[in-house]
C-alpha cells in the first residue's frame, strides 16, 4: 500500500515551457485534491476532484489544468510555466470515518520555474 | 483575504515544555479543525482533528482547545520532544464542501534539547 504517489519528484523548467504533474492513490479513495505550498502561505487549494469524472477550481486555480484520468489518478498540467509557479505541489486524497476526515498527502513535487 | 489565521509563524520551546499554536477564523459556517504536522521533505500528515460540539480533544501529548464563541481553536503540546520539531498547520472547512480545507499559514516548532 503506497498510499500518494507523485512524480517528478524535482523539475526544473524555463519559463513558457509546460508540464504534467502525476499523482496517484492506492486507497480506492473517491476524493483527491492540488495543492501548491509557499514560504508564509500555507497550503492552497488548486484544485479537487470529488469523484471520478468531475474536477472543480480551488482558491489559486488560474495557469493550471487539472485530470481525473480514473479513480487512482489526478494529474496536474502548466501548459506555460511561470515563475510565479515555483513552488512545492503537493497531491492529496481524502476519505471520512464517522465525524473524522483525513486527507493523505503525497511527499510533493518541488518545481523551479525560470 | 486570510480565512484561517494562524500564530505564532515560530515558536522555540524547551524539551519538555508545553507548545501552544493558536488559529482563529472567520467563517461561522466551518465545523470541522484539524491540525496537520509536516516534516521537512514531506507531506503534511492529520495529526488530531475536532469538531465544535465539544470544546477539547486529547490524543496523547496532543490537545486541541475549541473557543466557538471566539471563533478560535488551538493545539497544545504536553512534554515536547525534539522529535515534535516540525511545521504545524491549522485547518477549516465545512460539511458538505467535499473536504475542501483551508490551511493556516503554518507554525514552525523547533523543541531544543
């Protein structure tokens, strides 16, 4: 059970360039989130995917796509990096039990836009 | 506009001392705080969560503290270890808004031995 996955784990890319964050989850969760954290920012939604087949913008969506490929999978795409769009990324999936809701965090993609 | 504020930015405290971080919000609608920990290199990960029909929860060394009147949560760490020294987030949302959180801005814990 590995849980979040995401790749690349580090990428480097020249601004206008694009690219495609992958994220995956082996827990048959139904939920799964974007997230982008920034020094003194927190963490912000980009965007979440309540089910297969439906996608919907979080706080910081403008420059990003995302793909809810199938249930395991939620992609993330830049079509034209910015530097702006430095960051850390940050993938989740969420499931609820009784009054308690978790979200479960991949280890991130840390991105250095040029 | 900060829906979720969060304080202190940083906090130093000595091994074994009590760690207190506290958040505040603005939406009345919210009915579910949890606290995320997050080591260097990593994910976040749910640390203990609370819901405003009770005013404390307790997991271990771990207390949250709910003020709904204030509109103010907080979490206490008992006996902090050097193992505790991570970046603690606040968090809000509301039922119904598929999980959608919002995070404070985090705490940065350093426990000195």
């Amino acid at each position: 059970n590995a849980g979040v996955t995401q790749t690349p784990k580090f990428q480097v890319l020249k601004t206008g360039q694009s690219m495609t964050l992958q994220c995956a989850q082996d827990m048959n969760h139904n939920s799964m989130y974007w997230y982008r954290q920034d020094p003194g920012m927190g963490l912000r939604l980009i965007y979440y995917s309540a089910s297969e087949g439906t996608t919907d913008k979080g706080e910081v969506p403008n420059g990003y796509n995302v793909s809810r490929l199938n249930k395991r999978e939620f992609s993330l795409r830049l079509e034209s990096a910015a530097p702006s769009q430095t960051s850390v990324y940050f993938c989740a999936s969420s499931e609820t039990s009784g009054s308690q809701e978790t979200q479960y965090f991949g280890p991130g993609t840390r991105l250095l836009v040029l | 506009q900060q829906q979720v504020k969060q304080s202190p930015q940083s906090l130093i405290v000595q091994k074994g001392g009590i760690s207190i971080i506290n958040c505040a919000y603005e939406n009345t609608a919210f009915d579910y705080f949890p606290w995320y920990q997050q080591f260097p290199g990593k994910g976040p990960a749910l640390l203990i969560a609370i819901r405003p029909d009770v005013s404390e929860k307790k997991e271990g060394r771990f207390t949250i503290s709910f003020n709904k009147s204030a509109k103010q949560f907080s979490l206490h760490i008992m006996d902090s270890q050097p193992g505790d020294s991570a970046t603690y987030f606040c968090a809000a949302s509301r039922s119904g808004a598929t999980n959608k959180l919002i995070f404070g801005t985090g705490t940065l814990l350093a426990v000195q031995p």
